[in-house]
C-alpha cells in the first residue's frame, strides 16, 4: 500500500481520507509495532475526538482509558499523544505532548 501524503510530523495532510489500513501502514513505514493494546487506545482517541471535537491531553486521555500516565509513556516511549493522534488520522495535540 503506498502512503498518502503527509506532513513534515507524519501527520496525514487529508485527515478524511484515514482508515485502519492506513493507519496501520503508516505505522510500519515508521518502524512502530501497532500491537493490539495500542490499536485500542488509538481507536478510543477516536471515539473521544468523535464525541468532544477535540483532542484530548494526555491527563485527561489517561482518565479516560482507567489507565496509568505513566503505563501510556512507557508503552509509546515518547509522549503518548503524538503517536495515538498521528496514527489515528487525528489533528496534532496542543500544548505538552
């Protein structure tokens, strides 16, 4: 499957054109491994964005899982926000990330 565009970040440049196949290509072309685990964290960042118009910060992202901050830092190994956003055909996370 060849990538659709995207910006200098990774961020898809047409957010409307996402789907999990993509999603889940752009993660191989970045070397990610999409595991399980992952995939429903970036599918409920989805759902979150789907219900309040927004991309949610990580704290409130965490609250929203039931899970540790820190479990999402260190299953992503970088701020958890970009990654979950990036692969899930979402706009860029203001502010910390």
């Amino acid at each position: 499957m060849s990538l659709p565009e995207r910006d200098g970040d990774g961020y898809l440049v047409d957010m409307s054109i996402w789907t999990p196949d993509i999603a889940k290509a752009m993660a191989a072309a970045d070397g990610i491994d999409m595991t399980d685990e992952k995939w429903t964290q970036i599918l409920k960042a989805r759902e979150y964005f789907d219900e309040y118009g927004t991309v949610p910060p990580i704290r409130k992202f965490a609250k929203y899982l039931e899970k540790d901050q820190k479990e999402l830092f260190s299953m992503w190994m970088t701020g958890p926000m970009k990654p979950i956003t990036k692969y899930g055909g979402l706009p860029k996370p203001t502010g910390c990330v």
